[in-house]
C-alpha cells in the first residue's frame, strides 16, 4: 500500500432546515456554495489526490456542481457519520490515511488540512483527532457550546470525548472542543467500521464511536489543536448560517 493520504467529505445531507432547495453542501455562505472553500483549501494544501465527495441527498445537482474537482461516493440512504466513511471505502483501496471532513464544515484552512496530513501519516495510533481551541463562547463562537468537549488527564492524553449534554458544570468551562475532524488508518477503518452499532436517538453509525473503539483497544489517541475558530464552525440552521457570515465577515 502506497504512504498516501486522501480527504473524504461527508456531503449527502440535504438543506431542509436551511429553506433551500439544493443539497447543503451547496447552500450559499457570503455568495459561494460553502463546499467551494473547503475544495479550494484541499486543492491548496498540496495533496495530491482529488477529495472524494459522498453524497445522496439531490445527487445529481452535486455531480454537475463538483464536476470533474472530485471524485463521487455514494450514500444512498443516510444512515449516519460512521456509514458514510464505509460508503467510501472502496475509492480507498490505496490509501494509507484518510481525512474525513463535512461539506457544511466548509472553513478548515489548507494549511490545518496540509498539516494534519503530515501528522497522521507519522502518527502510531490508527484515529487521529483534530481539537479546536475557541477561546470562549462569546459572540458568534457561542455555535460551539454544543459540541463535545476534550476530556484531557493530568498527562494530557485524551481520555473522552464529552458530549454537551453529558458534561457538568465544570467540563462546560472547557474550551477545547471536538470538531468532528479525524484521520484514520484506512486499514484499521476496514476492520473496524462493522463493529459501530445504531443503538441511539438517531439509528444512525456514528464515527465518533470510532474514537472509543480505538480507546477500548488500547490505543491512544493523537490530536492536533487548531486555534482559529473559524476552522470549526459548521452551518445546520439559518441561525449557525447567519453565524458563520458574521465569522468570515471578522476575518476579512
């Protein structure tokens, strides 16, 4: 196998809960289809290799949009994070590392992604997890309260990711924040991906759940933390588009 690595990006959702009619990867932030600025980072950051785009929802609006900048995986019913990684693995049959990325997560910086792919192709462990350091929940960085803290020990080793909804007053306090942004060996993932389970609110396979199968395996798991908010910031709702404006607009 070839000591390559490839970004895949999870881009079958629709944008229901945004009012529009195309998939969300598409949906519009400050005039351009938000998945165009996280095309233009990976082609930017020196890899290689075109991204591998999974998608579903609307399909063929996001074939004729990408066109020739990437290639295609398929996830015809969308049954969660950790299926969609599965539903590309056969576009990675030499790959060594994969990133996996969103196409609603569309402001990671083609130096964060050319970093992050030099990091986990020297890394021991087979999960590899970028962290953000927003600083506070001020502003328009209060979008982060709700995602998953960085549960570190005294050694600084990650030892949990915990969810908003599970932490206590004090984790809350806690700035270092999980993205959803992983690198994995391609190999392990094969072995692996069929051991998620579904057995949450969602039905779905979650790839967060590829972090605590690493853990129960003895693993450890290695992180690369990113201090520009920006990079983290996701768009689900009119409210987080609004957002994530406000955010480039700082930034300009």
């Amino acid at each position: 196998m070839s000591k390559n690595t490839r970004v895949v990006i999870l881009a079958a959702g629709k944008g229901s809960r945004m009012g529009a009619d195309v998939p969300k990867a598409l949906v519009p932030v400050a005039g351009r289809p938000m998945i165009d600025y996280l095309i233009d980072s990976i082609k930017k950051s020196g890899l290689e290799e075109k991204p591998i785009v999974v998608i579903g929802h609307d399909m063929e609006k996001m074939r004729e949009y990408l066109s020739d900048r990437c290639e295609f995986a398929i996830q015809a019913d969308q049954l969660g994070t950790g299926h969609a990684l599965q539903c590309a693995l056969p576009n990675l049959e030499d790959t060594d590392r994969v990133i996996v990325l969103y196409g609603d997560h569309a402001f990671v910086s083609s130096e964060t992604i050319r970093q992050l792919a030099e990091k986990c192709q020297l890394c021991s462990s087979p999960v590899m997890l970028m962290t953000l350091d927003v600083g506070d929940f001020e502003d328009w960085r209060k979008t982060f309260y709700d995602f998953g803290r960085i549960g570190r020990n005294a050694a600084g080793e990650v030892e949990r990711i915990i969810e908003r909804k599970d932490a206590n007053d004090e984790e809350k306090l806690i700035v270092e924040v999980n993205p959803g942004y992983y690198c994995f060996s391609v190999e392990w993932v094969k072995q692996n991906i069929e051991k998620l389970g579904n057995k949450n609110a969602q039905g779905e396979f979650y790839l967060t759940d590829l972090i605590g199968l690493a853990m129960s395996q003895g693993y450890p798991i290695e992180t690369m933390t990113v201090n520009n908010p920006l990079e983290g910031i996701g768009v689900n709702s009119p409210e987080q588009l609004k957002l994530a404006e406000e955010a480039l607009a700082s930034v300009v």
